[in-house]
C-alpha cells in the first residue's frame, strides 16, 4: 500500500509539485524568519561576544549590556585578589554627544578598554590597537548604521571660525584622521570601521579607559564591568561563585550573560515583539499554505480511497497512506526550503543584515512543517470522513468460458440503483453510501462480472 500511495501523490505532476514547493516555502519563510530573530539577538550581546572573556562581574541589578549601572573604585581590586583569577580587567560603557567637524552633533556609544592590556579592543589587520594608547585616541565604528559617520567635504567646512554649523555642506565618510568634539574634547580618529553591529543599531567610539574618563561627564564612578581570565584548570562557574560570595557583585560567565540578555530583550525591547509578530505571521501563513495544500490534494482523491476501503483496506492503513503522503512532501518540501534559506543567507553575509542561521532554526523550520503536515492528516482523515467509513460487500460472480468480461453492477439490497461507479484498472465497482440520518452508518459495495 506504500507504493500505491506514492504511486497516487506523483500521479499528478503538477500538483504535485506545487505541494512540494507550497511545503518548501513554508519551511523557507519560518527558518528565515527565526534566523532574522537570531540575527537580532547575536547582535544584542555583540559585546560579549567581541570581548572574550571568562566571567563578567557587574552590579547585582543589571541584566543585560543595555541597561548597565557603574561598579564602586573597588571592586576591581576586591576581584583581583580571589584566588583563580589569572587577569582581571576594567571596561567603560558610556555615552556621549559627538560634534562632527561640520558642526553636526550625534549620540555615540563609548567603551572604555583596559589602556594596558587593551582588553576588548576590537582588531584590525591594518591597524596597530596600540595606538588607542594616544592622548585622545578613538576607533569609530558604524554600529550597523548608516549615513551617521559623515565628515565635510571641503576643508573649509571644518570646524568654521563663526561657529556656525554648515548643515548643508557636501558630505563623505569618515576617515581616518579626521577629528570630533566629544563634551568640548579633541577625539582623534584613528580608524574607520563597520564591522561590529549592534542592536539597537548606534554608532560606537572606542578608547582607553583613560581617554573615556577624561572625555565622559564626571561620574562619582566610572567602572561598569570587571572583565576575568580564569586560571588554567580552574572552572568558569565555580569562579563566577566564588566571585559572588566574596564580594557580593554579580559574576556570570559569558555564556550565561549572553543568555540574560536575550532574555532581557524579549522582556523589554518593543523591537523583539515586532520580530515575534513576523514569525508568528509566517507559521500562520504556513498553515493555511500548506495545510489547504494538503487538504485539496487528499479530498480530490477521495475516489480512489474508497476504492482501497471497498476492496478491503483497513482505516489504519488508509490512515497511515494519508501520513506516508504528508511526510513525504514534508520532507522534500522542508530539504527545499531550509536549502534556499542557507542559500538566501550566504547571499546577505556580505551585507549589514541580521541573518544568522543557527542549528535550531532549520529544525525550528522542519517542526513547523511537520506539525502542520500532521494537522492535515488527521483533518483529512479518510477514516472520519462521513461518506467514507466503508464497508464492503462484494458478489462476485465470473464466467470462465467467456474470453471477454463486461462488468454489470448490480443494484443494492433494497432494489435500488447505486449512487457511484467508480473505475479502477479495469474492475467496474459500485459503491453505494448513506448518511447516517438514514440509519445507516456502513455503506455497500457489489460487483458482478458476466
């Protein structure tokens, strides 16, 4: 019976087709778009990431890198003395407003590095990080933004005598060497780079610690996290507990960090529920795509299932084609789709576009399918229909002699003609059915030959 059932699912091409590419786009638009949502929160704990270190220790009431509060002077000390801790070292978030040399003005990110060891210093092959040493020395990054490091064309727009701002004036990218105004500072460039997005989207400037605490608005404190190496052989939670019982501060591993803030983000950011809002639209129009799909194709092949059932299939084993049916488009469908989606994301890798395929989100692709693939088994259920719980009666009579049979079908037991003739390789079946209104819940079947 497997190979009737697929012998009914390709016997029209066409619409088989067009239910292996209905079941390939599902799959496509529920991976793309939970690789989107990855895409988004890779770029939330972007930070983390970049930084490489062990075990975060920050105030017992942040939860994230988006909503921080500063650490008191001593907790760095009080950090490097625990046993374990091979390196312990301080990082600055901040913020500030960044006048342009044309005298526009922008919102920056600042992150204070550790000015010895530079320690979550972003690297460059074409540039020595050493130089963030340097009085007033910056990196500036685009953030994932665009348009928002833009400089005046004309020397003479720089910075004019008048201190009036040339708004208008043609504008170019910033370029290394290029000077800001950060709080009445001079911030020299030293590099130009686009190749750590953030989310929420923002311009970055990084520098020593030094430079950050001399350009940021005086503060009372001026550490917002302490960033550890465990020693070789030590364990990274064991640390991040012994950290939290002997000082009181909040110790996480990287891994548990980044996990708070995603889960922050699902809590608080608007932006998370505009995502959440796609993907579920994409898993509805799945279901109405695929699960009508599916419907049509079983129900235009009621017929032939009443041919099975009258010749004696079970309603298990109707059931089961019907599973054997779905599964197969589903996996076909799901390999097409989560391939074009793999395809779709090399594409974007060159872009500035929150894409990231992770493991879970092609199996997120093929759970959708295959729930929905299994919604329109049992919604198309041969077995439940009404006009199809079949129960056969067959009379079969045959004259050997005769080298041609022509079928004659018989009338039912009340005298009455049947309601259907259905053909089948040559054998001529007449299927008569009732609705149970009138009393009867098994219809008839009879064949004769002469």
């Amino acid at each position: 019976m497997r190979h009737v059932a697929l012998k009914m699912l390709g016997g029209d091409r066409v619409k088989y087709a067009a239910l292996i590419l209905g079941v390939a786009f599902t799959a496509f638009l529920v991976t793309f778009a939970a690789s989107y949502f990855c895409g988004f929160m890779t770029r939330g704990f972007a930070l983390v990431s970049e930084t490489g270190a062990d075990i975060w220790v920050m105030d017992p009431a942040v939860d994230s890198v988006e909503q921080t509060t500063n650490l008191p002077n001593w907790a760095l000390d009080r950090v490097r003395s625990i046993p374990s801790v091979a390196t312990a070292t301080p990082m600055l978030l901040g913020s500030a407003e960044v006048r342009f040399p044309n005298g526009r003005f922008q919102p920056f990110q600042v992150i204070g590095i550790d000015g010895a060891t530079l320690t979550g210093a972003p690297s460059y092959r074409q540039l020595d990080v050493r130089a963030l040493r340097k009085p007033g020395a910056v990196i500036a990054d685009t953030g994932g933004t665009e348009d928002k490091l833009l400089a005046p064309v004309s020397a003479g727009d720089a910075w004019p005598s008048n201190g009036l701002p040339r708004l208008s004036a043609p504008l170019r990218m910033l370029q290394t060497g290029d000077t800001l105004e950060v709080n009445d500072h001079r911030a020299d460039v030293i590099h130009v780079s686009s190749s750590h997005p953030r989310y929420p989207a923002r311009p970055l400037l990084y520098m020593t610690i030094g430079n950050a605490r001399q350009m940021l608005l005086p503060e009372r404190r001026q550490l917002t996290f302490v960033l550890v190496s465990a020693a070789q052989g030590s364990d990274a939670h064991e640390l991040a507990r012994r950290i939290r019982r002997q000082t009181g501060l909040k110790a996480l591993t990287a891994d548990d960090f980044k996990a708070n803030t995603v889960r922050w983000y699902l809590v608080n950011s608007e932006d998370v529920g505009d995502v959440m809002s796609m993907l579920t639209l994409a898993i509805a129009v799945g279901f109405g795509v695929t699960g009508v799909m599916l419907y049509m194709f079983t129900s235009e092949h009621l017929r032939q299932y009443a041919v099975l059932g009258a010749l004696g299939a079970t309603p298990r084993t109707l059931m089961m084609m019907v599973f054997l049916q779905s599964g197969t488009c589903g996996l076909l469908g799901t390999g097409i789709g989560v391939g074009a989606c793999g395809i779709a994301g090399l594409l974007l890798r060159g872009g500035d576009y929150p894409f990231r395929m992770l493991w879970f989100t092609p199996l997120t692709g093929g759970a959708i399918v295959v729930l929905i693939g299994i919604v329109a088994a049992i919604l198309i259920n041969p077995d439940t229909h009404s006009h199809l719980n079949l129960y056969s009666r067959w009379h079969l009579k045959s004259d050997s002699n005769s080298p041609v049979r022509t079928p004659h079908v018989a009338n039912d037991s009340e005298g009455r003609p049947p309601r259907r003739i259905v053909k089948m390789r040559d054998i001529f079946i007449s299927v008569s059915w009732y609705p149970a209104a009138l009393g009867r819940d098994r219809p008839e079947a009879s064949v004769e030959f002469s």
